[in-house]
C-alpha cells in the first residue's frame, strides 16, 4: 500500500509519483491499482530521490518513499494497492474551489503549449481545476484562493508563457429551501411526458458526499444502507440513479413505466444540465434531490430520443426548482490570525468590516490567535486590510470552511452582477418559461 503525496511530469520520463510506501515491497513490472478509481497500472521504473537526483533502484521495501514511473493516471493523495489488496477506502479531497480567473495566451502560437502545461500542473495539484468555455475560446482556472490561483499564473509564466488574465471570480452555488411542487415537462415533439419535483437533501447526505463517504461508484446496496440509516424511504433510497458531486441526488419513484431503462442516460442527461446551471445565475446547483415520479414515454424509439427526453427533464426539473424558493450561496472561508495582543483589536475589526464574525480568541505564548470566518468574496484586498491595520506584523492564513446563503440585502445585487458577466438576460426566468401551468 503506498499513499502517493506528491506527482511530478518529467519532461523525459513522464509522470512520477512519489509517496510512503506503507506495506510490502513494490518493484518493477508489478501490477497495481489506483484504489477508489478503479484504474490498474504497470510499474515501468521504481526509483529514489538523492537530493534533485533520482536513483533507479529497481524494488523497494514498506518504510521508503519510492519515485515511480508508469502510470500516467495517478494523482496527488491517491493510494496505491497490489491487485490483491483488501479494499478500503482511499484519501479524499474535501476541499472545493471557490474563486476562478479567466486567461487567455498573449500570442495564439503558445495555444498548444498551454494546453499541454495545464494538463501537467492540474496532474501535480489536483485542487487546480482548468477548462476551456467553449462560447469565448478564455481558458478558467479554479482553486482554493486568490493567493493559490497567483501561484498557478506565476508557474505559467515561468514556463515561458505569456498570458493576459482577467479579476478572479468567486464561484456560487444555488440551492433551494423549501420543497417543490411536481411539474410535467414535455419533450419539443411533445409525445414524451417527464414528472419531476425537487426537495433539499439532508445536510448530512450533502456532508458525506462532499467527503467522498457517499459517490456515485460505490455499490447500490451499501448506498441504500447510508441512505436508511439516514431516514430516507426503503424504496427511494434502493433507486438512486445518481449521486451528483457538487452534492446533489436524483432518485427513480416510477411505478411501472414502459421504456424507462431506455431512456434513463437521457433523463440523468437533463438532471446533470440543471445542476450545472441553476436557474438564477447559471452557477453549480448543491443540496438538491430529484425526485422523478412519472414517465410517459412514446413507444417508438425514433419520438423519445435525447433530443426530446432531455429537455422535456430540465424543463420540468427548473420549473420545480423555481417553485421550491431557489437562493444562492458563497464560500465562507475560516481564517486564523497570529498576532501581538496590542493588534488584536486590529484583526477583529478587519475581519468584521468584511462581513465576517470571529469565532474565538485565545492566547498562545506570546501572540493571540483570532479565529473567525469570513465570505471569500470579501477577500481580494485583505492582504492589504491586514498589513495595514496590524503594520505588518500579522501571520494569516485562510482555508474553505462552508457554504452559506448570500445575506438578502446584498443577494439580488450579487445575481444580477453575475448574470450580466455571462451575458444572461437581467430578468430572472419564470415557471411558466419551461412548463405550462
């Protein structure tokens, strides 16, 4: 068992992934597995690091940080099993990106080269997030702060690239808080009828998933058993169709209906686009459970492709995701503060000028702690905030700590600034835009 901390791409050997090895021996052309992946993979070379160097040693004992070559799918915080390794669970990620940065290349000769140096620093920081918007050609990156994404821009510069970046963005989500009602979707040829309604998820099912405990991979029947011993109903929790990441879950009550099986990728289809882009601001949806409770399909495969089954889903599934009081979310970080007791007045001022509280105090030695939470958007100058008030002689540091509801008097700003930066239209869609009523 090896627990991989740290992978690098070597311009000529690839990518190697270094980590303790916790137990038995690992050495060239052994056959292993990436655990919680299901990705199997032959060790080409096993080596260790003498200072910048690596020595090829050719099999190493349980104790040791071996540098291994050959598997290209391997990523920071994976762990490492021998084919017949008793299964458990592997390191997960818990935290999410909450700020994002839009760049593109200065000159569109260097297109290939950022490709192929974005793939390379996503392998070596699973935290970065890179994708293209398809609609502009601009290239985002997302990660755990302002500070994080600086780093990832100043490492493609050092690659020899010119980019030109725009302001860092803060990623929302959107929930509901009320349970909607069901809404009949039908497809454009309107020979398909689709019934859904949404309710929140439980807090901790939103948890679990978040912490990689409850994933769509894992084995219908011990999903069911979380799902029971969490209260939910025997035959809802047996019909879980898919447990979205971003902590949302869409679950079969149908009774009986012709053709669904057939059509079932089609409706996940529809579901996935909705929790891609909520109806407020066209931000990741979160703590949402979809509930599909009829089908009317057509009997002819021709009238009930994904053309018509998925619309006639996101149709319906907006519809009740509007009627069951939609809001929006931000990341609230935790920030803890190291400072003289003569600044800690200081601190906590800043943190609440920021619409952030503190959470405690206390005394170490010679410096106070501040422990507090503030809202990631309020971040962008709090280098700054905190040099100033403390004349530098703060040590900071700040990580994700939850989710929580944009605060009313600023929430209708704050979704209309976001739909004018995506180029939505100001008005907010209505029910009867997707359903009639």
């Amino acid at each position: 068992v090896m627990a991989v901390t740290d992978v690098r791409v070597d311009p000529q050997a690839g990518v190697v992934a270094t980590g303790r090895l916790f137990s038995g021996t690992i050495s060239e052309g052994d056959s292993v597995i990436i655990i919680g992946r299901n990705i199997s993979g032959r060790v080409q070379q096993v080596g260790v690091y003498m200072g910048p160097a690596r020595e090829i040693v050719g099999s190493i004992p349980a104790g040791n940080i071996p540098a291994i070559l050959g598997l290209s799918e391997v990523r920071a915080g994976d762990t490492l099993g021998s084919v017949e390794t008793v299964p458990f669970e592997s390191l997960k990620y818990v935290s999410e990106p909450v700020v994002t940065i839009s760049f593109e290349p200065k000159y569109s000769r260097d297109l290939p080269k950022l490709v192929e140096f974005l793939n390379k620093l996503t392998i070596e920081d699973p935290t970065l997030v890179a994708i293209v918007r398809p609609e502009t050609g601009e290239y985002l990156i997302s990660g755990m702060g302002t500070l994080h994404l600086e780093i990832a821009l100043t490492w493609i510069q050092k690659a020899g690239l010119e980019i030109v970046s725009g302001r860092p963005i803060i990623l929302y989500r959107e929930t509901i808080q009320t349970k909607g009602r069901e809404f009949e979707g039908k497809s454009p040829n309107r020979h398909n009828r689709i019934y859904t309604m949404v309710e929140p998820l439980e807090p901790e099912i939103i948890e679990l998933i978040r912490k990689g405990e409850l994933f769509d991979e894992m084995d219908r029947k011990q999903v069911a058993k979380i799902l029971r011993d969490h209260g939910w109903d025997a035959d809802l929790a047996r019909n879980v169709w898919l447990i979205d990441g971003r902590g949302n879950i869409l679950v079969d009550a149908t009774k009986g209906a012709q053709y669904l099986q057939e059509s079932k990728m089609m409706i996940i289809g529809g579901f996935q686009r909705v929790m891609q882009e909520g109806p407020l601001a066209a931000e990741n949806m979160r703590g949402v459970k979809a509930i599909l409770t009829q089908v009317e399909l057509h009997e002819d495969p021709v009238h009930r492709g994904y053309a018509q089954i998925a619309p006639a889903t996101w149709r319906s599934l907006y519809a009740s995701v509007l009627s069951a009081t939609p809001t929006l979310l931000e990341p609230v970080l935790k920030i803890e503060a190291k400072v003289a007791p003569e600044f800690m007045g200081a601190v906590t001022s800043t943190i609440t000028s920021k619409r952030g509280r503190v959470l405690d105090v206390k005394q170490a030695e010679y410096v106070t702690v501040v422990i507090g939470e503030i809202p990631a958007s309020e971040t962008f100058d709090l280098s700054e905030a905190m040099r100033s008030a403390t004349m530098g002689k703060a040590f900071w540091a700040t990580e994700f700590s939850q989710w929580k509801p944009v605060p009313a008097s600023i929430k209708d700003k704050v979704i209309q600034e976001i739909r004018k930066r995506k180029g939505l239209p100001p008005e907010l869609p209505t029910i009867s835009q997707f359903v009639e009523e």
